[in-house]
C-alpha cells in the first residue's frame, strides 16, 4: 500500500480497501465538493510539505474531520492527504 494513493493509516483506513487492508477502524467517503482552492497536505499541520493545489469545486472524499483538519482523498489527483476542513462545501 502506497499512503501517497492509498487511503491508509495504522489507525484508520478507507472501507473501498477492506478487502485488502486489516485496520482498527474503517470510514466510508463522505464526497464534498470545495468551497475554496486549498493546498492538500502530507500531515495536519499546517507548515506540512504540500502535495498539491486542488481548486476550487474540486470533490474532496472525507474520511475524518479532527482538529479542523479533514484528511481523505483529493479526487483530481488521486492522491490522500489533510486540508483545511474550512474549504469543505456541500456534499458532492
């Protein structure tokens, strides 16, 4: 498993890859789209290396909103990182 492409962590993991992951817990993508272009992350804090811009009406697949961070799936470019869960608009 790739966590770059892979939605995985040692707590967490997206349900789309139960068949192939053993996790603690399991979280269904929740798909909402932008409100505003936002930079997604390769950690929560927020001085963290970036991986890419995702614009604005770009779908963004929740899997966990803590902290006001979501961390998830960026559809565009496919890749799973944490952005600002105040650029989260309505369900996709």
């Amino acid at each position: 498993m790739d966590p770059r492409v892979d939605a995985v962590r040692r707590d967490l993991a997206d349900v789309r890859l139960a068949d192939r992951v053993f996790a603690p817990h399991y979280a269904a993508p929740m798909p909402r789209t932008l409100s505003a272009a936002i930079s997604l992350r390769a950690a929560s804090a927020a001085d963290s290396e970036i991986l890419a811009q995702l614009p604005q009406g770009d779908v963004f697949e929740v899997l966990e909103l803590a902290g006001g961070n979501a961390w998830g799936v960026a559809r565009g470019p496919g890749l799973v990182g944490y952005i600002d869960a105040g650029a989260l608009g309505d369900p996709a």
